[in-house]
C-alpha cells in the first residue's frame, strides 16, 4: 500500500482494519515501512546513459522543511539516485552530484536556471551543462508580465511589441531543427534594440550561450527540458500536497521505495531485471503480473528488443 498510495498512517491504519481485521500501532506501521538506507538513495541499473537531469523538490521533515534532491536517467527513463537534505546550497548539491556520478558516464546534465549548477556540471564533473528552455521561458514570461505588461513607465505601443517579439523569441526553442532556430534567432536580433531592458536580458543570453540553450537540436538525445525529473516527482509525490515524513530515515526508505516502482513500470530494463527489482518489495510476483505494470512505451521498447534479438 505504501509502495503505490500517498496515504498517511492514519489511511494506512483504516485500510488495513477494513481489508485484514487488524489495526497496527503509528509505530509498528514506521517500523514495516522504513528501510535503512545510505545518504544517498541509489538505484541499480544495468546501465546508465549519462545523460541525465537533475531537479529537487521540497518535503516536510518532522515539521521541518527539507528538501529532496533528484538525478534523473532520461534514456533509460529512471532515477539514479535521490538524497534529503535539510539545506539547498550549491555545497549540497555539488556533493550530492559529485557522489552519485563518480563511477558513472556523465555527459549532459539538464537542470534548471540557477546560476551554480552551470559551474558544478561543468566544473566539478566535466559535463555539458543544458539550461532547461520551460525554466527559463517562464521566468522571462513572469518578467515580461511584472517589468513590462502591470508597468506605467511603458506605453501600449511599446508593450504590444514587447509581446510580439518574446512570441518569436519563443519560437525560437520550438524549432524544428538547429538551422530554424538559428534562422529565427536572428530575425528576433533585428528587433531587439527596442525592447525594454528586462526582457532584452533574456535574449542577449541566448546570444552569449546559444549552444547552450539550443543542444537538445544538435543532439535528439538530449532532453530540451526537465519535464521528466517532474513527472516523476508529480508520480510519486504531488506538487501541491508535500508529503510528510516524522523521520528523515522514513523519507529515504519512501524514496526508495519509489525509485524501486518507477524502475519497473517506466525503467528501459529487461523483463528479467524488472522482475528482480520489483520482488525487493513483492517477493511472491512473477513475469506475467510484473509484465502488467509496465508502461507502453516500456512495452514497445521490450518489443523492439524481441526483434531485434529475433
């Protein structure tokens, strides 16, 4: 039940009164639900493609809040490894990196838009750091609406072209190839000069780092945005209704747990590999039932498998 809800102990209790006749203690439920872990929550994949993207999201710890720090597997669509912690510093986030990809292939790593993690990708661990564009086109978004549009400094004339030209601007990251963006880019450059200065910003940082914004055109396997690393957080424990965890122990054990159902329903592993993963919490499964959980995509890719070792 806690491998595939977000309930509390209390739901916890009241299920199993209705469906086994029983009522554990708040205690004796903690104790059945929590895994001793390291520090950092690490899944055993058979392989990692190195090219990866990382995210955090916040939880409550003992009331307290904390916060949760993921590097997600983009290819084989699955988590790397998760950590807690109580503070959200580029400290933190380096070691947690750092740690985590030590013996593994790093290639580029797709993060939001806060200005350290430009340097610890590239610095610290050596590679090709991507800014995630929905990041960065809604923080410009949220200045064009505050700076330009609630603003009596600007006129309607000049608020109507500040729309148009952030309009292609955007479009710029929804080309279909790097030469369209490019192409695009530069007809936003014509018109730029007249801009007012809290969205010209925006651009002319796409001009120092075009390379940078636009990769995932230069190479189809780079992910252009963090969405995945999202949904993954939305999957196992909604935005808008923080979990919260008595322990710090008890947060790890459920991210392990989570990390464990992701990898087998969504994970690019084997059937074989699936099946051990998931008897970690069910040991009584076999294929078919584990076969069943599995995602359409995760079912289309086993297939082409098939094919190709037919």
């Amino acid at each position: 039940m806690n491998a595939f809800t977000d309930a509390s102990l209390e739901n916890l209790q009241d299920i199993c009164t209705v469906h086994f006749g029983v009522r554990p203690s708040d205690q004796q439920l903690c104790n059945w639900i929590t895994e001793n872990t390291r520090e950092i929550v690490e899944n055993d994949l058979p392989q990692y493609s190195g090219v990866y993207t990382y995210d955090e999201q916040y939880l409550r710890i003992d009331g307290e809040r904390a916060y949760r720090f993921v590097l997600y597997d983009d290819l084989m669509d699955a988590p790397v490894g998760e950590c807690v912690a109580d503070r959200l510093t580029k400290d933190a986030v380096r070691d947690f990196l750092t740690e985590l990809l030590d013996d593994k292939p790093a290639y580029v790593i797709t993060t939001d838009g806060r200005d350290e993690y430009a340097e610890i990708v590239e610095d610290d661990i050596g590679a090709f750091h991507h800014r995630c564009h929905f990041h960065f086109l809604r923080n410009g978004e949220k200045k064009l609406r505050n700076a330009v549009f609630r603003s009596i400094r600007h006129s309607d004339a000049e608020k109507l072209h500040a729309a148009i030209v952030w309009s292609e601007f955007k479009s710029v990251f929804a080309a279909p190839s790097y030469t369209a963006a490019l192409r695009r880019f530069e007809a936003v450059l014509d018109k730029v000069e007249h801009l007012p200065s809290a969205i010209r910003t925006y651009v002319e940082e796409v001009m120092e780092n075009f390379d940078k914004f636009l990769v995932h055109l230069r190479d189809e396997w780079v992910p252009s945005t963090t969405n995945n690393c999202e949904r993954y957080f939305g999957h196992t424990k909604p935005t808008l209704h923080p979990r919260r965890f008595r322990s710090i122990e008890g947060a790890r054990s459920f991210l392990k747990t989570q990390m464990t159902v992701r990898t087998v329903k969504h994970g690019l592993v084997s059937r074989e590999t699936s099946l051990a993963l998931a008897r970690e919490l069910f040991p009584a499964l076999d294929l078919d039932e584990v076969t069943d959980l599995f995602t359409e995509t995760k079912q289309r890719y086993l297939w082409s498998r098939d094919l190709e070792a037919g």
